[in-house]
C-alpha cells in the first residue's frame, strides 16, 4: 500500500470516492458512499456493512493525485 497524503477538509469538499478519515493519523480509512443531509454513508475496508457519519466528524481527507 503506498502513503497517503491527508489534507484538511470542510464538509462541503467531501465526495463519493473520496477516502477520509476521523482521526489524526488516518485510521480507520474510508471511502465514501455518498453524501446527503450533512451525513455521509461511509465504507471502511475491513467492515461488512457500510456505516453513517456526520461530516462534520470527517477530519481529513486524500489529497488527489498530481
């Protein structure tokens, strides 16, 4: 798995395919789902069943490729 590059993100910059992460550090990862109602439907690589977060707990997202 290569390094991901984090950057501070704001609740109106998430979006499906995005992976983000709560807390500092980056784990766990997940990639959105899709995004509605300031809540975002989140899947985490090793969990079976997708999970709801509010936005404003998504603290970081992956920088998108140069």
């Amino acid at each position: 798995m290569t390094a991901i590059d984090w950057i501070s993100v704001t609740k109106e910059a998430v979006s499906p395919g995005d992976l983000v992460s709560a807390a500092a550090g980056g784990l766990p990862i997940y990639r959105v789902l899709s995004v509605a109602d300031g809540q975002a439907v989140l899947q985490e690589e090793r969990a079976e069943t997708p999970q709801v977060m509010p936005l404003d707990r998504l603290c970081w997202k992956a920088a998108k490729a140069a």
